[in-house]
C-alpha cells in the first residue's frame, strides 16, 4: 500500500453504519447496506481518482467480531511491536477471526483509522475494549459520531472517552450529511497524519471543483427544462364532420388539457433523471409528505411553491408579458369567466394554478379540419412553480446523503432533517428584481427567442444552489 | 539507426507541433464546433448516463493531445480557451470515419463559401463588362462621355466603399445599427444563400456515398448554421467576403472590357458641360484624381494634359471630324487607370481588410458562452471518481462449533450435593454488595412467584470486581480482580426452580438499585419459572468468563439438567464473541441443560434499564441462534412492550 496515498480504514462494530459513512463519503450509493448486521463480510476498497490517479482510499471492513479476544491478545503482547500484523499472522487461518483479520488487514498494512460509532447509545463494554485496542495499534487514528438516532444524552461522556485515544473526534452523520460536512470530514482528516495534507488539499479542491460542474450542468438542465415547457403545446386535427355539438369541443379541451400536463409532467421527470444523474444518485426514496412527490398540477404545489400573486402581478408587469394572465390573477379571476365566453377558441385548465388558465386554445378551421391547439402554458405563475421544484429537486439531490438508503426512515427516535427555517419556497424569496429578470426569461422562452437576461438567470439559479450546498440558505427540506 | 530514428520522429513531432501551433478558428470550424457541442448536448439530455463518458473522452483528449500544446498553466484565460477548443475540434473531426468527415456541415459550408464566392466573382466580372461596355458604347456620331464613365464606375465606387467603410466603423453607434438591422443585405440575403448552397452541397455528397453511411450521415443535414449571435464580427464578416469577391470581379470586368474596347476599338472619349467650366478647372481636378498614378504615369499617358482636355470638350454644335483624333484617345489610360485605382484596389484592400478582421475576431472569440463551457470545463476539470475494489467472497459471521467434549452428564440426574450455606454461595469478595444484597437461598419450591424476591438475586461477579476496579474495566487490573475462581466458587447449589444467572457486564451496570434487581427477577420468573440461584457477569473479559464458568462447573443441581439464564444487551447485533460465550456455557452445563438467553433493548432511561428490545434487533438475534442449532437454547425478550406498559 503506497504510504503517500492517504487509506482510512473504516472500523466499528457490525451495524454501526460504516458502509453507510463509505457511501455518503465516496457518493457510492450502489455500496450494499442493509439495516441488518454483518452485511460487510470482506474489506472492500474505494480508492478516490483524479485523473485515473488515486489520492485517497477508503477501505470498507467488517464489524470486529472478537474484540475482547483482540484487546487481550495485544495485552499480552510486548509493546513496540506491529501488533496489528503480529495479529493477523497469528490469526489469519482461524476461520473465527476471518472478519477480525479482514479488519485488521488494511491497519496492518498502515491505513489510518476512522472509528464509526454511534454516540446516540451509551457506551458499552464492547466500545471500550475496541477504543482501547484501536490506541494499542498506534495508527493515526479519527472517531466520528454516526448517530442513529437523536438521542444525544451520551455525547459528552463519548466525546471524553475518545479524546483520550483518537487524534481527532468529530460529528458526522451518514445519513444526513451534506456537501459541505462531506468536505468538513475531508478537511478535517488533514488534522490525524500531517503527511496527508498535500494529497487531502488536492482531493478536496477536486471535489469542490466537481461540485461546481454540477451545479452548472443542474442549472442547464432547469433552463432546458424551462425552454422546453414554455414552448410545449398540445395539437389535435378534427374533421368538422366529426364535431356534432359543444360537448365535442369540451370532451376535446378536456383531453388538450390532460394531454399538457401530461407532457409538461414528463418534461420535468426528464430532467429530475438528469439532476439525479449529475449528483449520483440511483438510489433515491424521497418522503411521501415532500412537494416533490406531489402532482406538479396539485393545489398544495400550487399554494407553496412559486411567488405569491402579488409578486407574480408585478413580476409580469414588468416583463410586459402575460399581462392577461397578470390582470387575471390580479383581480382574483373575476375576468376569467368572462374571458371564456368570448368564443370557442379560448380555453383553459380549471381548477389548476389558481384562478388563471394554464394556456390557452386555439381552434382554426381549414378545409373542413379544425386544427384544436392548447398551449404554450400563458400562466405567469406556472414557469416560477416549475423553477422552485426544479430548484428544490436540485437541493434534495445535492443533500441527499448517499449513504441514507441505510437509514430507518420510520424510526420514531431517527435523526431529524434540518428544522424549517423558510415557509416558502426558493423563487418567493428573491427579490423584485430578480422576479423580473425571470419574468422576461419567461417571456423570451415562450415566443422561442434568445433572452439577453439568460446569463442572469443563470446567475440567479446558480447561486441558489451553491448557497444551498453550503448551507447559505436553508435547503427546503421539509418541502 | 535508432538516433536517425528518434531524429526523424522528433522532425514529426516538430511538424505537427508547428501544424499545432498554426491551428485557427476559421468560419467554417465555428460551424463544426457548433455542431459537436450540440451532439453532446443532444446525447447528455436523452441519455444522462452518458455524462460520464463524455467527460473521461474530453478530458483523455486534453491531458493526452491537448495540453502538451497549449499548456495548462493559463487555462481559463481566453487565448487558452480559444487554442484548446480549437484543438479539441480537431481532434474531435480525426475520430470522424474520413468519409463521414467530408460530410459535416462545417466542410459544407466551407464548399457553399467557395461556391458562392466564385458564383460571386462571375457575376461581378460579367456585370462589370456589362457595365463597362455599356459606358463605352461608341457609335461614332458622339464621344464617350468620360464623366458618365467616372460617374458610375469610380465615383458611385467610391461611395459604395466609402459607406461600407463607414458603416463598419460606425457599427456600434445605435444610429447605424437601427438603419442598418432590417436592410441588411448580407443579412437578408447572403447568409441564407451560403445555408441553402450548404445544403445543396450537403445532399449532393451524400447521393454519393454509400448507402449505410447516408443513413449515418443523414441527421447531419440542415445543421449549417453557427450561432451568430454568439460570435459577432466573426460570424458575419465571411458574408461579407463574397460581397468584396464580386466588387473585385465587377472591377477586373470593368477594366478588362475597357482596355479591349481600347485595344480593338477606336474609341473617342470627350467631356462637356452646360457650365462655363474652363479647361484648367477640369484639368485641375483631373490631376487631382491622378495623383495617385501620375508620379508614374504622367501627363500624356495616365493624364490627358491641358491641350488634350480642351481638345475634347463636347460642344453639341461641333461635328466629330473636327476633333484631334489622338485627343480624342487621351482619356483611355486615364479612365482605365481611374477605374484601377478607385475601384479595383479599394475593393482588394476592402477584402484583404474583412479577411484580417475576420482573423483577428476569429483569434480573440472568447468562447465564454454556455454551450462552449460545456467542452471546456469537461476537458479541464480533472476527472473525480470513486471506483471500487472488491476484496472477493466474504464469508458470513463466524458461528462458532459446539465446544466438545461436553463437560457435564448429559440427562443422567445426579443427586443434589448437600445443601451449600447461603453465606457460602456468595462469592467471598462480594462482601460490600453481598450484604446489601444477601445471596441466593434454596427456596422452598411452593414459594409462589409473585413474592417479593428482590433480595434474592445476589451481585454478580462483575459488580464484585467493580468494587476493586471500577475504571478501566478492559484492563488487566480487572482480570486480576476476577481471577480467582477458585476462592470464589464453592459450589452453588441449584434447587429444582432456580437457575443460575449470568448478566452481560453492560446490563449489571445498570442495575443500581434494588427494585430493577426485583424487576429483573421477576421478568426472569415470567419468562421461565426459575428464580435466580446465583449469579455471574460476563463480557468483560477472559477472567470474567472463567469465573462464570467455574460457577456453572461447580454448581449442583437439584434437578438436573442445568439451568442457566443468560440476560444480554440485544440492541448491539450478536458477534461470533457472544455466540462463543453461549457455546462456552454449553459446554460447562451440559449438551441438554436449559439456557435461555433473554435481550434487553438499549437504557435510554435511567429509570428503566431494562427496556424491551426491537423486533428489527431481536430477529437479527434469532438468526444467529437458530444457525448455532442449539435445541435447548431459547432466546427471548426479556420485557416486551407490555410489560414496559405495565409498570
């Protein structure tokens, strides 16, 4: 094992959630855990490349399986010794340490140490004996808290036993971890063996540099989202023949209607495929009650996220676009009922979005052919509900720790989310200006034009999310 | 051989550094270009998964091909992001099957330019004969006018250059830029004709190649067209090249056709006006428009002098015959020359200018728009991946084998020993804990369960050890302070409804006080029967272990076989050290004694140490158990939920 390469052996006790660390460190959520003990039977590597060149390994063991025995073998060892590899040649055929030794490899070969634990539980004999066999290896050597729960009694008195024997001790749950934990970990690694730092400094820029990369292909993917739903419409061509009353042309409306949704639906799983895909994610169970589970066209979507009317009036004004759909909103959808009566080549989509229609219906008669077109979507409030989910989907996928799919998402002691700081969603807490600059994309994006404010908005968009991953602003997550 | 070898190959290198080096942007690569970035784009958005792919191909080219020549230590800037782009195109086209290279759009629109310009120049060379021979109609009754001649093919020349020049300068100002946005002729006219002609050229290679290959290559129609507005100047100025190609062409007619109307016809050439203008004013101006020829060709041959001017004054009273025949021909050179001068070269400087802006625009593109961020940041943000190694097939948890030979008679019972006096059934370093606890009494069997039974459990070992050694409970000074089983254990006698109770270490620690004892017995009694005999700790180490052990050995039994009670914390899942233990006690009490091991959930309250343990914990148990294949083993909650609502 190359000693410059900085290798962090994971250890702790089976079930004590080292693979879920592995995974949310590494973004490997294709690493198998299982809430049930014992999954890791073998140590398996996880070496970080840059170029094809590895800066940093992680190695995945076993839970330790005889620590008693481990701590008294040592005991009973002169020190000065490698114990670690004086171990594992004397225990390497006992097929009952074959999971100790698979533990004690990476160690014997001069790995650093992590000690997974969770410190939510008291500590019991069994994490004494591994502290204090651990110390006797003489590694450099870090402990972090994987709490499991939200218990959080026994903290001070874990902290006290490992600062006695670790280098550095720190918090840092698999589970919930964001970016910039992940990055506090990794820095804070540089702290257990000085020799690391070089590799450690240049992994991290790596990833910070990666994160941005994301950031900005997330970004492409939501104003392509944006393009694509304010250009999408619906046509369908009937013979005249075919169209006996008013009936017709509703039962017609009706299945434009469900048609645009169910296209601009697609559009949007499209490109959540596309953001989970630039943050790694393939495993990915977000909470029945979040936003993002709900029907884009549902009314809570509708009432939480996007601007509130008031912004949404001015915010249209000032683009000089939508202004129908605007004045609508503005006066509560008292002129829509009106508006509706005004021929048969108006439509709308009741009950969605508010007072206001969706888009609206064009029907155009040729050559004994009507020509029924439903869209592009004409709601102002639309394009802005659509960017806060896209914008929440981007925060739920950058702060999804990869190591969650371990998690008991039903245990009733389980570690909660961050706590709700923002009622509303991201697009309602810009300010008028830069509702505006959105406005105008819109507007733009509607009629298929180049939009000067496109670099703007990218702007806008982009540090949402990088203020999100460093948890500059809070990330929605009760959304 | 081999240092001729390595020259020659160090001569290559050179060259294609050099070809390297000499790498621009030219009209038809912004095309090109355009095109990859929009593949990529195309391929990231319907298949995601492809990300990846695209950034290790990106980044292999500019670590392998790319950054050897452009460096890296400026990357970022424009002039590095200009060389690496452009490098990346080429080595993007090179990876092209070569008969699918001819067909990019890129190389379309480079044969459409060339089309249309040469189309360009042709027409220009015919309308300049046309115009030319138009001018120099000569019937023989009148001259030729020389001012119409200088009128339409200098002077409307010069204007034409004049504004063209003025335009491009001005271009900025809002004033030029509103009169000019909607009448553009390039832009009206020229640049759909280089698409068009593009496409043209695109449909006729293709009719050419193979059948499998237009089928390729199909998609690529109709991509001829660069972002213009992404490139300004360098987008738009090559419109302008034709345009200069067909002023060229209209001179060189121009010219051609005069000097072979000179040369085969006797042309007369005179000049009138209504005005008085004398002879000197016209000669004046005359010099003036020779002066840049007349330092070579002076007066008589590139400028008519005084004599001749007068001479070809056109008055509408005089007859022809009465001009100086040679006076008559001293215009030819001097309009020929006029037309070289003003119309030819402004318009080759004009071209020569629109190809160096042209290159200069080229050279400095930015390429700091979004689509070409896209390549960029693939091939310099260093690749991160996370890659995993697998260590082969692990083998499951060790279960550990029965013990053997087992230590105890197995069903045969054997008499009870004579009855052990309960002082002398506690350990003798129990005393501090002894006292508050007394130690276990053979009970009468009809005492009833329900009794208070607190009292009764004695302190384990490891309490007695605790008192020696409360801190450090993994070190030796614990082992030491439980190793003396011999002075510990006399032989415990076992009536027919007790047991003997071994408690894990971290569940005896947090038993403090007398009631969870009553609590423990008496979950203990609900779950089995027993009373509780004597008691041991357990996992803390070999010495404890031992000591446990020795309890069971030397314990005698009313009614065999023997039965042990084992109470473990099941919040942590069982290791093959648990598992070891369980068979360790097999083996000391007999293949069919009743062992029963009850878990506890984790104490989050100090009140209750013993709390009911988990489903999820307690089927993880089970498994292990039942792979030990222990039948007289059972395992159990030792509370459940209802009890912890019971109390």
């Amino acid at each position: 094992m190359d000693a410059q390469i900085p290798t962090l052996a994971i250890v702790g006790h089976p079930n004590a959630g080292k693979s879920s660390v592995v995974a949310t460190l590494t973004e490997n959520d294709r690493i198998a855990i299982d809430k049930r003990a014992g999954t890791t039977t073998r140590s398996d590597q996880y070496p970080v490349e840059i170029d094809g060149k590895t800066v940093l390994r992680f190695i995945d063991t076993p839970g330790f399986q005889n620590p008693t025995d481990i701590l008294e073998w040592f005991q009973q060892h002169p020190s000065g010794t490698d114990l670690a590899r004086a171990f594992l040649e004397a225990h390497q055929h006992d097929r009952l340490y074959s999971h100790d030794c698979a533990l004690m490899k990476p160690i014997a070969d001069g790995a650093g140490i992590i000690l997974v634990i969770d410190g939510s539980k008291r500590i019991k004999e069994k994490d004494r004996t591994e502290m204090e066999l651990l110390r006797l290896t003489g590694r450099p050597r870090m402990a972090i808290f994987n709490n499991l729960s939200a218990n959080d009694k026994y903290i001070t008195a874990w902290q006290d036993a490992l600062n006695k024997s670790f280098n550095s001790v720190r918090a840092f749950n698999a589970h919930r971890a964001t970016y910039a934990e992940r990055i506090a970990l990794l820095n804070a690694l540089k702290a257990i063996d000085q020799r690391w730092e070089p590799m450690l400094d240049e992994t991290v820029r790596a990833f910070e540099r990666d994160w941005r990369r994301r950031i900005e292909q997330s970004v492409t993917s939501i104003l392509e989202l944006l393009r694509q739903a304010l250009t999408f419409k619906v046509v369908k061509l009937v013979k005249t023949n075919e169209l006996d009353s008013d009936h017709d042309r509703e039962r017609i409306r009706h299945h434009l209607t469900e048609s645009l949704q169910e296209g601009l639906r697609k559009l949007e799983h499209q490109t959540q495929a596309e953001i989970r895909e630039h943050f790694k994610h393939h495993v990915w169970n977000v909470s029945p009650s979040s936003l993002l589970v709900k029907d884009l066209f549902s009314d809570e979507v509708e009432r939480r996220l996007g601007l509130n009317r008031h912004q949404t009036v001015l915010a249209s004004a000032a683009a000089g676009a939508a202004t129908g759909g605007a004045i609508d909103l503005g006066v509560g959808g008292l002129s829509f009922g009106a508006g509706t009566l005004i021929g048969a080549g108006i439509g709308s989509v009741l009950g969605v979005l508010g007072t206001s229609k969706l888009a609206k219906l064009d029907i155009k008669r040729t050559l004994g052919v009507e020509r029924f077109t439903l869209g592009p979507v004409s709601n102002p409030r639309f394009p802005f509900i659509l960017l806060d989910r896209s914008i929440l989907y981007s925060a739920r996928a950058m702060n999804w720790a990869h190591g969650r799919q371990g998690a008991d998402e039903s245990a009733p002691n389980r570690v909660p989310d961050q706590a709700a700081k923002v009622p509303q969603g991201f697009t309602e807490a810009l300010d008028s200006e830069d509702h505006k600059v959105l406005a105008k994309f819109f507007d733009a994006a509607r009629k298929g034009r180049d939009c000067p404010q496109e670099p703007q908005v990218r702007e806008i968009i982009r540090s949402i999310l990088q203020d999100v991953s460093n948890d500059k602003i809070d990330s929605r997550a009760h959304l | 051989m081999e240092s001729s070898l390595r020259r020659l190959a160090s001569l290559f290198q050179g060259a294609r550094n050099r070809k390297a080096r000499a790498l621009r942007w030219r009209v038809p690569d912004l095309i090109d270009f355009d095109y990859y970035v929009d593949e990529d784009e195309r391929l990231l958005h319907e298949q995601p998964t492809q990300r990846k792919h695209l950034a290790d191909r990106d980044r292999q080219l500019y670590k392998d091909q790319i950054a050897p020549i452009v460096g890296e230590d400026d990357a970022h800037t424009t002039k590095h992001r200009n060389r690496a782009l452009r490098r990346w195109l080429e080595l993007r086209r090179e990876q092209e099957d070569p008969a699918v290279a001819e067909l990019l759009p890129g190389q379309a629109f480079a044969r459409a330019q060339r089309l249309v310009a040469t189309a360009m120049g042709v027409l220009g060379f015919l309308a300049g004969i046309g115009v030319a021979s138009t001018l120099l109609h000569y019937e023989g009754d009148y001259p030729v006018n020389v001012s119409w001649y200088l009128f339409w093919l200098v002077l409307l020349q010069l204007i034409l250059v004049g504004s063209t020049i003025g335009l491009w300068y001005g271009r900025r100002s809002r004033l030029v830029k509103g009169a000019t946005q909607d009448l553009s002729l390039i832009g009206q006219l020229l640049r759909p004709l280089f698409s068009r002609a593009a496409r043209w050229i695109q449909k006729q290679r293709l009719t050419h190649v193979a059948p499998e290959l237009r089928e390729r290559t199909r998609a690529r129609q109709g991509l001829v067209q660069a972002n213009y507005a992404l490139y300004g100047p360098a987008s738009y100025l090559p419109v302008l090249v034709p345009a200069q190609v067909f002023g060229i062409g209209f001179n060189i007619g121009a010219i051609l056709m005069s000097m072979a109307l000179i040369w085969f016809v006797d042309l007369g050439f005179g000049w009138g006006s209504a005005m008085n203008v004398s002879a000197e004013t016209i000669q004046g101006v005359v010099r003036v428009i020779a002066l840049p020829w007349s330092w070579l060709f002076g007066e008589g041959v590139g400028v008519p002098t005084l004599q001749e001017i007068a001479g070809t004054r056109i008055s509408l009273k005089d007859s022809l015959a009465q001009f100086n025949a040679d006076h008559l021909r001293s215009w030819r050179w001097f309009l020929v020359l006029a037309v070289f001068t003003y119309g030819l070269l402004p318009r080759i400087l004009l071209l020569g200018l629109s190809a160096f802006k042209q290159w200069r625009a080229l050279a400095a593109l930015p390429f700091t728009h979004q689509r070409a961020q896209a390549p960029y940041a693939r091939m310099i943000t260093p690749s991160i991946e996370t890659r995993t190694i697998r260590a082969g097939a692990g083998t499951e948890m060790p279960i550990p084998a029965p013990f053997m030979p087992l230590t105890r008679p197995t069903s045969a019972p054997r008499p009870p020993r004579a009855p052990v006096a309960p002082a002398s059934a506690a350990p003798p370093k129990a005393d501090a804990a002894a006292h508050a606890s007394p130690p276990p009494v053979a009970k009468t069997p009809a005492e009833p369960i329900e009794a208070p039974v607190a009292p009764q459990i004695p302190p384990p070992a490891k309490l007695q050890a605790k008192a020696q050694a409360p801190e450090a409970p993994t070190d030796s000074s614990q082992a030491s302070a439980a190793s003396e089983p011999e002075a510990s254990i006399q032989g415990v006698s076992v009536d027919a409804d007790a047991c003997i109770l071994l408690l894990h270490i971290d569940v005896a620690d947090l038993l403090e006080d007398q009631d969870h004892h009553a609590r423990l017995q008496q979950l203990l009694r609900a779950q089995t029967g027993w009373r509780v005999a004597a008691a041991a700790t357990y996992g803390g180490g070999r010495a404890m272990t031992e000591q446990a052990i020795e309890m069971i050995d030397h314990a005698t039994w009313s009614a065999p076989p023997a039965r042990i009670a084992l109470i473990q914390d099941g919040s942590q899942p069982p290791i093959t050290e648990n598992l070891r233990f369980l068979r360790l006690v097999r083996s000391a009490a007999g293949e069919q004694a009743q062992m029963l091991l009850a878990l506890t959930g984790d104490s989050e309250d100090e009140e209750d140490p013993l709390p009911p343990l988990s489903e999820f914990d307690f089927a993880d148990w089970l498994r292990k158990i039942e792979q030990m294949g222990d039948p007289y083993l059972r395992l159990v909650m030792l509370a459940t939920a209802e009890d912890d609502e019971d109390r």
